[in-house]
C-alpha cells in the first residue's frame, strides 16, 4: 500500500488501513534504536524543521533522534528564540521555512488548528506534535502500537482514559483512533473535566474513576496540566488526586493483567502513584517513549515517499 | 578568479568582481536546494559556529541549512544559553571558539563593528549576520541576487529603499552594493530616520514616499522595528504607515514591472499592505529567502578556500 | 588496557592509570581538530545527548563538537527549553531519555550527585559535566593534559589554585586529580573560601596567595562566580582582587617558566589581571580550551567502547 496523504495533522482524518500501515512500518524500525550503529541512510539529504511554540523536551527530542537515525538534516526552532518575538505571523514564518526548501515541518503550537493552517499554505509535509487542546497525532500512534505489541490487538479491548478529557489532545487523538481501530473506550473525570457531548465520539464517561476502569485491559492517565491551572477548574490538587490518582488498591478493578500508560511528564502523586508508575508488570510508560521514536521515523519515512 | 579573502564583513569592502563571484556562485549552488537529495560532501569535517547573540530565525536558519547542505558540522550558540550570562567579554568568547577549531564563525551582534573586531582577533572566517545598524552583508548579496534574476542586470536600474534608513544595516549593505553593482538608489523615510548626510554615498533622498518610487525598477521596503519602538523616532505607528506603508495606490507610482522586496519578517499594515506582498505577479520576498540560502552555501564554500 | 568504566561522574574515584588511559587518547585525538577534513567515522551511529541544566558556551560546545568530529549524533537539550519547566523530575527525564536509547549522556547541574544519581538509573555512560560545587572531571582531565604537554610530566609539580575553593568543583576534581598523579598542590583564598578540613584531601592551604604560589610550575586560578555572589562572602570584589589576584608582580614569586591556567570564563582584574591572561610565553588559558575537545572526544570514543 502506497502512503498517499502529504500531512499528518490528526487521527480524526487517517483511515484503519493508513493507521495500520503506520504501526507496520514503525515496528520494523523499532530494530534500528537497538542496533551498535543506529543510523539508516533513507533520508540522507532531507531537511526537517522542528517547529516548537511550546516547550518540549520527549517530543522534540524524539523527533530530532527519529530524523537523525535516518540521516535526515534537522533543524530545531521553538518560538523563545525565532523571530516571533518580532511579531511575525504564523503565516509568514511558515512561508519562509518553505522557501528554504524543507522536506518536513514538524510543529507544536498552543493554538488548535494551527498545523491545519500551515499545511493549507506550505507544500512541504506537516507533522502535528501537538496543537493546542485539539490533536497529538504521533502520542496517540505511540500509544496504539504499545498497546498492539503488549496486548496482541487493540479491536476488542476495554480501555479506560482517567483525568482532564477536555484539555487533553493526547486524549482526543487516543478517543479517535482506539475506537476506529475497534476498542470499546471509557472515559472519567471530574465533570468539569469533560466536554459536554464527548459520548457522541462513542465513548462512555463517568465522573468516577471507579465506574471507568472495572474489566479494563489498558488505563491511560492524562497529566494534569499543572502549570495551566491558574484557572481553578478543580478545588484543589489533593482532592483531584484522593478521587483520580491511580494507585495499587483502585488498579485491582481493572484486569489482573491491565497494563498502565502515561504520555508524561507524570506528576507522580497527582495522577499516578509512584508505585504504580514504576512497577515493570504494569507500567508501560517507558515503552511508550521508546515506540515514539519508530512512530516518528515511520511518518518521517511514509511522508518523504519512503514506501513507494 | 580566486576568492582572497578571510571574512565576510561588510559590503562596503568588496569589489564588484567579488560580488560578481559570490553572486555566480550563488547561483551554481542553488540547484542543490531543489534535489532530491539536498546535500553535497563539499564541507565534509568542517564545522561552522552559529554565534547569535541577537534573536533570529530566518537568518540563523538560513546559515544552518546552508552549511548542513555542505555537510559541514553546525554548532549553535545564542545569547541567552551562553556564558555572556557570566560576563565573559566578547573578545574572550571568540577566543575560546578558536581554539576549538572552527572553520567559519558566524556572528550576529548588537554592536556595531562586533564582527569586525572578532575578525581581527581569531585565525578563522567571520561572516557577518547583522551588526547593530552597521551592516547586514548576507542580505544584500541575495538581494543583488534576487534582483539579478529578476530583472537580468542590476546597473542601469532605478531602486528606492523607503523606511528607516538610519537603523535598517538591510539598507547600508543594500546602498553600498547597489551603488557599487551601478544602480541608481533613491531613500524616502521620515527626516528623523535619514541620516543627515546619507547623500554622500552616493543616492538621493526624499522625506516623501511618492517622490522615491516614480518610475522605480525595484521597490524595497524596510522593516519598522516595532520592538525598538520604545523612544518614539515617529509620533505614531499609523501616522507612519498613513504617509510610507506600500499599497495598491502609490505602487501604481513604480513601474508596472517593478518588484516589491523586503527583508522579512513583514509587519503587514505597517510598512506594506497584505495585498501587494502576497501579490506574486511582484511580490519576491519568498525568492528572497530562497535565494539567501544558495547566498550562504556560497560564502561558505568560498571561505573554506572552495574555488581554489 | 582496556576501558572497564560505564561512566565519568569525578577523579575521585578514577585510577591512576585510568586518567593516563584517557590522557594518552586524548593525545591521539588532538590531531583531528587540525586536519583539513576534521572528522572521522568512529562514532557513526551513536547518540550523544548533552543534557544541560545550567547555561554553558565553552562545555556545552565543545562535547558538541567532539561528538560530532567522532561522527556522532548530538542532541542538546538545555534546562529552560525542556520538561523540567513541566515538573518533571530529575529521574523521569533521565528515563524518559534512556527509552530513546542515547549511547551516551552528559549532564551539567547545579545539584552535586546528580550525576551519580542518573548512573545508578539508567544503562547508558553518564559523563558528569559539572554537578553542583562537587566535581568537573572533564574540566581536571583537559586541565592535567594541558600541564602534562607543556611541563612533560606531573607528578613532582608544585601547583597552585587560588580562589574559591570552597565553591569550585573545577579545584575538587583537580585535587583528586593532581594529588593523584603525583603533584605537590597548595591552596591560596580568604578563609571563607577554604573548606575547613581541605588539608585532609593532601594538600596546603593558606589564605594568603603570596604563600602559595612561590615556586610553583602551575599557577591555577579560579573564576569568581559574580552571578553568585548575592549572599556576600566577601566584603567587595575590589578587596578580593586586592589580595587574591594574580598579576604581573606576585607572579614573579613563581617559577620563572611557570605557567598561569584558568577554566575560564575570566573576569578580566578579578582573578587575573589582563597582562597576565593575555601573555602567551605563560597563560595556557587558551591551550585549555583546546584540550579540552580532544578530552571529551577521548572520553566519549572510550565509554563507547571504542578502544576494545
């Protein structure tokens, strides 16, 4: 199968089969991080622009790493530094990132919609690593192959998302694309914490964790995004947590062999307990990042024509 | 010819034959960004030190995908992560670079004369990347190159240069080459913003918009620096953009071939109208940014002894 | 002999054919860095990850550098643009990098033992850039390489450094170091500057320089940390350079051929005066610098196994 999109803004837009392909093709690069020589020559010669208006240290670095394992050029620019401080437009950046000939445009910015924008007006292939409360195309790809190489499938599992649905793009792409791929997706937190019409994406809520994670074979927690709660969306941090943090007695709802997932930064105590978030029989938040870096060499790779 | 010089200071110090050569070299090299695979092993083992203590997108990543095009090694270093934090002097920065063993040193500073003083104190080449209101050499050798494309020749043609002459190095750099390469250069800004005795080098200058641009071949407007603004130069943004923003109208003054320039980033409204920068039929702000890529590569190769 | 260590985390615990292991590498290294094409294949394929929590030029470089003359891919990451400004700890960053399968670290913070911390996490090499007032090995290595070229040897050496003992982790690892190999080390700082039971680590303490350094080989000053200075060890910067700066006339209580050495950044009439810094028949400050790649080059070549 020939990878035809130019973009890849969000999971919402990729069929079961382009969502397949993916997972497949990241998978038989998962092998090349374990190598003694780590580096392919598929993308010698390609120049890719890491975008970043938000601080990251996983997802940039992650892609950084995917471009070099492939001998890609990479070139990083976040906003603190790039001549947005003078006021340039979205819009006029992009275009002259363009004129520069890049192959990729990586881009994480707090606003939805903005990779949607650039990819309208570039010819070059835009990743979204992120766009405000909207996508995270590549946190979610991660997120099903992990959960296809733990669990053998991903059709047919129960699989539970704790914590703040409304702000969480990672959550949005995981409600996407899980239920595409066949999962049955159950949802909890705190009423404020949910958008309002959330079950017509065929999911079901709850405002408690405990009605969430019973027979489930996957519980995801979402990070609680401390430093944007200056807008008091929950009284306090000790109530969210003595409600919605994981921990070794609610765990024991969900299936003996559940596995727990993160997309990090955890903030351990908060949405996960320690003891949780470390115990090797469940936690797979390492996997998680260690699959990011295949996910993104395969976009890296399907988008630059790799598979034709 | 051979290319004799160590660094890349000003425009005011070359020859028309050096122009000529980094302008037909230029050229040579920006075939190279249109390959499918964008590098050549021309710079193999050397390493180019971006040393940015002013913020900069477009410039500083014009210079990285220049020289990692080269396959040279780029290194990074801006202001905000370096020892100036620690009061290190410049001279003492740039020594220390040395003895690491650089090839180039790209510089941009605040001061004037930076580049130039760094030069005579280290064994390797100085590229200047904008020094306070000095010069700006890079610019206005892919300006020369995007007019030479555009309109075959430079001498002979009509070029006014409108906004902030006295703080804009884009214009230094632009009236010492374009007078040199035998164009006719005319300036209009506020009396506050030309310098008093700008008629020396050699051009002529108006306080009115529309007494600069009849019959220009070449239409290049400067940038406001709206994050200097701080001593108000002009009583207010839009008595400044009332009186010298380019639009529809007074553009109709110019030539009906002539080309609209810009060094980037564009406050839209302020010193141009949305419409004629977006308008491709004139508009070559984007070729700019192209063409300083091939610009770069060129000086690199020329510095590192590449013609010889 | 082979390599046996996983990490660099301090000379303390370095033997001392280990440290001649690394300096005798070091050597052969030099003579890349002064080659036309100034690279070479060893480390293709590797990853190199400089994790840096506090502000670096001269460190942060040059690990930049001598990673990629070995061929190596380096990523940077610096405190201000990571997840640390998420909360993320220390051990969940060190993780979350250790998923992407780096070969290997190098980690400056402001925290003594973070780096040992990080060995103890994670599989890859951890080479402690700097942690807190406690070590700097890379620092001691290039330094005891420099003296070791320019003396022919160390061991029978009187060595001086005056400062701020008590806060430099540049004087702890060169003590270790120096002791280690053989020297005769002496000490010279007010009496707030000096830890009190300094002479158990085998060396002479005195708070005045003038007892410290006549006939010395090596005289080793150390930066005063301005940035640091809010709580006041001192009565005045002036009072200190009064009596603790190194200048054209306490020199001559040196040996007439000893040499001045600085880890730089240099406040110019603080530590050092001018003359002396800048007088090549005595300063190495510069010979340091350049060491120091050849160091980190050595360093990152043996962690990797490359001399197996």
């Amino acid at each position: 199968m020939k990878f035809e999109r130019k973009d890849i803004l969000g999971i919402s837009e990729l069929s079961v089969n382009e969502i397949n392909l993916i997972l497949e093709t990241a998978e038989s690069f998962l092998e090349i991080s374990t190598r003694e020589i780590k580096k392919v020559p598929t993308l010698r010669g390609k120049t890719v622009i890491n975008l970043f208006f938000e601080a990251s240290t996983r997802t940039r670095t992650s892609f950084e790493i995917a471009g070099k394992r492939l001998s890609a050029d990479t070139i990083n620019i976040s906003a603190s530094t790039s001549s947005v401080v003078k006021g340039e437009t979205l819009i006029d950046t992009a275009r002259n990132l363009e004129a520069m000939n890049p192959d990729v445009i990586v881009i994480r910015h707090s606003a939805a919609g903005a990779p949607h924008l650039l990819a309208t007006l570039v010819k070059q292939s835009i990743i979204n690593a992120g766009d405000g409360a909207h996508e995270h195309p590549t946190q979610a790809l991660l997120d099903m192959m992990t959960i296809k190489e733990k669990k053998g499938k991903i059709a047919g599992l129960k699989i539970a998302i704790i914590g703040d649905i409304t702000h969480s793009r990672v959550a949005r792409s995981n409600i996407y694309g899980l239920t595409k791929m066949g999962a049955e997706v159950v949802l909890a937190g705190p009423s404020t914490m949910l958008p309002r019409d959330i079950e017509q994406m065929g999911v079901k809520a709850y405002t408690k964790l405990e009605d969430a994670i019973p027979d489930a074979d996957v519980v995801m927690m979402l990070r609680i995004q401390l430093e944007r709660q200056k807008q008091n969306i929950f009284p306090s941090l000790r109530e969210y947590s003595q409600r919605y943090c994981l921990h070794s007695r609610n765990i024991t709802l969900a299936r003996k062999d559940a596995i727990v997932m993160h997309p990090g930064p955890i903030n351990r105590g908060v949405e996960i307990s320690p003891d949780i978030a470390d115990d090797s029989s469940r936690s797979v938040i390492l996997d998680q990042v260690n699959k990011g870096v295949a996910v993104r060499m395969a976009l890296l790779y399907l988008l630059t024509g790799g598979n034709e």
